[in-house]
C-alpha cells in the first residue's frame, strides 16, 4: 500500500519561533530547536520527520511564509 | 527514505508565493498580519490579476505592506485609504484595488471615508484585520477593544460608562445598500486560513463582476499588545474575540443573513 510521506524546509534566517506551527501540526512533526538564529529566534525543525505527512497545515498558518512543503508517495 | 529524496522540485506541495517580496516582515512573532498578506497575495495569484490590481496600503503596524506585497501599491493618508481607492477605482475601472486596513485606521480615524466609500458602494475589496488594539504604537485601547480588556490607556480594563461600547463596524456596514459582500474571518489556525482564503476570492470576484463592495473582517491577534505568547493569544482570540465578534458571512449577495 502506497502512503505519503511529507517534508519541511524551514528558512532558519527569518524564522521568527512563534511556534504556531507548533499546535497547528496534526502529527506533532514539529519541535523547536535550541540553537537560535541571527535574531535570536528558536528555529521550528521536523522532531519526528517519519510522522510527516506533508499536509501544508504548518506553511499555511506561517505568518512569514518561512515554510516550504515537499509530498511523495512511498512503496510500504 | 532519505528526507533529501523527498525534497525535491517535483514533491513541492507549498512554498511562499512570489507575489510576496522576500524582505522579512516587520511584524511581532505570530502576528496574523503575516498570514494575512500571505493568502491576499496567494489569492491575487491564482486569480492572475497581478498586473490589474493596485493595493492602498493604510497607517498602523501594516503601513509597509506595499513592501512586502510585490504588486503595485499607493500609500494613503491614515484611514483615508477607502478615499484613496475610489479615486484609483474610478480612474481604472477595469483594474482591481483593494484597501488592506487595520482597526486603528479603519474604525476610528478613517471610520467616515470608510462608511462614505461604502455607502456609495464604491467597487472596491476592503479587508479589515481587527485585533482590537493599536500595535504600532504600543497597545493603546482602539474602539474595538472588548469590555474588560486591559490596555496601556486602559490599565484597570475597558470601561463600558466613560469609554464607550466596543465597535462593530463590520455590522454597520452591512447595514449599508451599496454593501454586496459582508464577511468576517479568522487566520490562526489552518482551517480558518482556508476559510478566508474562499472568502477573499469571492470578495475579488465580485469586484470582477463590479457588484459592489466586499468587505472582509479578519479577527487577528496582537501577542505583543495583549502581552501573551503568540498561542495563548490565539487561544484568547478564540475564547473572547469570537463570541464578540463572531465568525462567519453577514451579508451574501446584497441581502442580510438573519441567524
């Protein structure tokens, strides 16, 4: 049975940590990192990357738009 | 699977529109104004109307929008951005304008243009982001401030006898003849995205079939005026915005919706 899996790239630079994407993940993909960025920001990163999805649900809440959302389907 | 296997140009599912400049926005973490530029700019793309539409940015924590938004834009006078748009709209008719305002400028100084422009039912898109306080200048009590909420200028609370009732702007509007679209919407969480995202295409198409005026309300958050972390605003949003100002359409078509 083919299932999807998903991926996200986060623009660590103007990431602003706001951690909505946080609470808008259906599979709780999203951690925020203990480094900082340039500004001083905590960076959101995939903490359980084989839980994605790839539903967007996370870049549509982004207020900056620092989200890029990748999709493909995988042989199980 | 690798991840790099996934993340490839034929997986793309979602990136930032390039209707979008990719200069960093100046507003707080978590702020709405973010998401909504993001999906008025989205919109506009799909639509394919970026040469046609001319935005009217207004004064308030979104006074750089033209910016951020990389179509053309024209800076207008603090809330006599619907003024601004007339003039624009009837030098161009064919052209699509919107005026892009926040509660600041929209219900308080500019509330005259704004119920002028409406009443003459200009064809024109208004959108509204109301978060019920002034951001930019630090969180000063704005007429959409609710009963009870603690401002710089209103320290122990809104006061309903010496400072007033809470606006709603949006039903007044509605109540106005040249109004054809009336809605109010929300950006803090993915459904609601989508919701307003229809809701502004809709606005857009009725400005393409020149029916009238939309008006679209967005409830939207001020973390750093209400002095809470972007998701406990949120979840505030929800808990005492809403049943104030609630969600959804309030006028379809020229015709009031009665619930």
């Amino acid at each position: 049975m083919a299932k999807v899996i998903g991926a996200i790239v986060v623009d660590e630079e103007h990431c602003k940590g706001c951690e909505v994407c946080v609470v808008a993940c259906p599979t709780q993909v999203i951690g925020m990192t203990d480094r900082v960025n340039s500004k001083g920001y905590h960076i959101a990163y995939m903490e359980t990357p084989e839980s994605c999805t790839g539903c967007a649900n996370c870049a549509i809440v982004c207020p900056d738009g620092v989200i890029t959302v990748y999709k493909m389907k995988k042989e199980a | 699977m690798d991840i790099k296997d996934i993340i490839k140009p034929e997986n793309l599912v979602y990136k930032k529109t390039d209707h979008m400049t990719d200069k960093v926005l100046s507003y707080c973490p978590g702020c709405g104004h973010g998401t909504a530029h993001r999906i008025l700019m989205e919109v506009i793309d799909e639509m394919g109307v970026r040469a046609d539409t001319i935005g009217v940015a207004p004064v308030g924590c979104s006074v750089l929008a033209y910016d951020f938004m990389n179509i053309d834009m024209q800076g207008a006078a603090h809330g006599r951005a619907p003024a601004v748009a007339t003039g624009i709209k009837r030098c161009w008719p064919d052209k699509f304008v919107f005026t892009y305002q926040g509660d600041g400028d929209l219900a308080a100084i500019g509330t005259a243009e704004t119920i002028h422009a409406c009443n003459r039912g200009e064809n024109i898109t208004i959108l509204f982001i109301n978060n019920g306080i002034y951001g930019m200048t630090g969180g000063q009590m704005a007429p959409t401030t609710l009963e009870g909420m603690r401002t710089t200028t209103s320290p122990y609370g809104r006061d309903l006898e010496s400072m007033g009732n809470p606006i709603k702007i949006t039903e007044l509007i509605a109540n106005l003849p040249g109004v054809h679209y009336v809605t109010r919407q929300a950006v803090h969480t993915p459904r609601y995205v989508r919701r307003t995202k229809k809701a502004i295409f809709k606005a857009f198409d009725i400005q393409k079939n020149k029916k009238g005026l939309s008006f679209v309300e967005i409830v939207s958050n001020c973390n750093s005026g209400w002095k809470m972390t972007p998701n406990q605003s949120n979840i505030w949003m929800e808990d005492n915005m809403f049943p104030y100002y609630p969600l959804g359409d309030i006028k379809v078509d020229g015709k009031i919706i009665n619930e």
